[in-house]
C-alpha cells in the first residue's frame, strides 16, 4: 500500500512538473525598463506620430459647423542605435520602422461659446507592415484674446487622448530571420506578429490668428503628453517557444507645434503642421478639410 501510495504521488509531481514545464514554454516575461534605455525612448519615438494634434484653426466665432478632414504624418526612421535592445530583448537590432507615413481621418464639429470637438477612428487597415486601429478624441475651449495681446488673438486650451494598437512584424521581421543557432535572436520560420498600444492622453495651450481676410490662419501651441505605452511581442521560435514578452513604461513628454490652414476654394482647406517632442522626434503633417456647414 505503500509502495502504491508513493507511486501514485510520484506520477502527481510528474504530471504536474510536465503540465509547469508546458506553461513556461508559452510565458513571457514582464519587463519595465528604464525611462533612459532604448526600449522605453523608442516607445515615446512611436507614440508621437499618433497623438491627436489641432489640424485646423480652433473657433474664434460662436456660430456651429462640422468639418470632415484628413491628414497624414510623415514618420521618420530613427536613428539605428536607438533601435537597438538590450534591457528587456537579447542585444539585437530591431525592424521598428513598419512604416514612413500615418494616415488619419477626423470629424470636427465646433458649437456654440468656442467648443470645438474632434473625433478619428482609423480601422485596422494594412499600411506598409503596419495595422493600426486607432481611436482619438479631442475637445477645446476657445476665447478672444486680443484685448489682452493687442491684436486678432484667439487662445485655446485642448485635452486629447488616443488608444488602440499597431500591429506588425518588429521583433523578428522576415529579413531578420534565420534557422542556424537557436541561441540567437529570431530562430525560426515565421516573423513576429507584435502589438503596440500607444495610450497617449494630453492637454495644450494654443494661440491663433487669421489674416488676409480670414482665408488663412497660422497657430502656434505647447502641451504635455501623458504616455503608458504597451508592447508585447508574439514570435513562436523554431524550438517551440512562444516569447510574448511585455514591455511596460510610463512617460511624460513635452509637446510643440505650429501649424497653419489655407483656404483653397469656398468650403476646401489645406493644411500644414510641424510637431515635436523635443527629445525624441519631429514630424510634418499635411491634409485638407473640407466643411460641410456653417463654416
């Protein structure tokens, strides 16, 4: 009986070891790296092209219109040492850059008393290697400044956020993969199929003018950005280990912009931005609007 009893605990602890074993081929690790270390500056680098900036003039008048625009921002690569890992991956180079331009449509309806509001869903369409599925809001005050300033001024105060995903091959893209050691980084057959969730919210101030008789407006501005960027990777290596690694960080950064909006023809607009985290990347920015009442 005893012997019976030991085996049938022995078969337990066996059966249990195996089942532990079977879980840790899929887990991955959670890793918070440092604000300073490549990891945590290149997902500040991406949450930049995705935040809800003005696109055009804020309201200096009380009469509603809606406006249907879209934009798209051009994405420069970073430079190739930031790109490389080594906090929470293997030292490797990582395919980062899934694409050089950010498409984004928004609807725009400002009310009575300078309330302006601003919405933008991007369904998750292929762009280059990239599939983002974006949701972004803003929502703005506007006055008069000009008595204060000594001129046509109207200031604005705007809080935005945007969340969602951008999904792609970035830890282990096709050009990186190779099936000679399974001690190095990428050994396998299929590229990564990684998340990004970006989670930016912010808030800014802006100041704004137009001029030759209303047809164009120029507007300068500065925010903060609050940022809990997400990554987890998903790239099942030749051995059969899933790696889903999560890198989790939160961030600060400050916001600078300029921009302006030309009035083509009647109810057409063309616009132009310049927008930067100072530390981390500057962008451009151009669309056209095109209002549908009111305006």
């Amino acid at each position: 009986m005893a012997c019976g009893a030991l085996l049938r605990r022995a078969l337990h602890v066996a059966a249990a070891c195996g089942a532990s074993a079977a879980l840790a081929r899929t887990a991955g690790a959670q890793c918070r790296p440092p604000k300073s270390s490549n990891e945590a500056r290149l997902l500040a680098y991406y949450s930049a092209p995705v935040v809800m900036s003005p696109q055009i003039m804020p309201p200096g008048v009380t009469n509603a219109w809606v406006t249907l625009g879209g934009e798209v921002t051009y994405v420069p690569r970073p430079d190739p040492t930031l790109q490389r890992s080594g906090r929470c991956f293997m030292p490797k180079q990582e395919s980062t850059h899934l694409t050089s331009i950010l498409p984004r449509p928004r609807i725009v309806a400002a009310l009575s008393h300078g309330v302006m509001v601003e919405l933008s869903y991007l369904p998750p369409i292929r762009v280059s290697n990239a599939r983002a599925n974006l949701l972004s809001g803003a929502a703005s005050v506007s006055h008069d400044v000009g008595a204060w300033l000594g001129g046509p001024m109207v200031g604005t105060v705007r809080a935005h956020f945007t969340h969602g995903t951008v999904r792609g091959p970035i830890t282990c893209p096709k050009e990186f993969l190779q099936q000679i050691d399974a001690s190095v980084p990428c050994y396998g057959t299929n590229p990564s199929y990684d998340t990004f969730r970006p989670n930016v919210w912010g808030a800014e101030a802006i100041l704004s003018r137009t001029m030759l008789g209303g047809r164009l407006g120029a507007y300068g501005g500065a925010g903060n950005n609050w940022l809990q960027p997400r990554f987890r990777a998903h790239f099942l290596e030749g051995t059969g280990t899933l790696d889903n690694t999560r890198v989790e960080t939160d961030l600060t950064r400050l916001a600078l912009f300029a921009g302006g909006e030309w009035r083509v023809r009647g109810r057409w607009s063309a616009t132009a931005q310049l927008y930067a985290f100072p530390q981390d990347i500057a962008l451009f920015r151009v669309g056209a609007t095109a209002s549908v009442g009111g305006r």
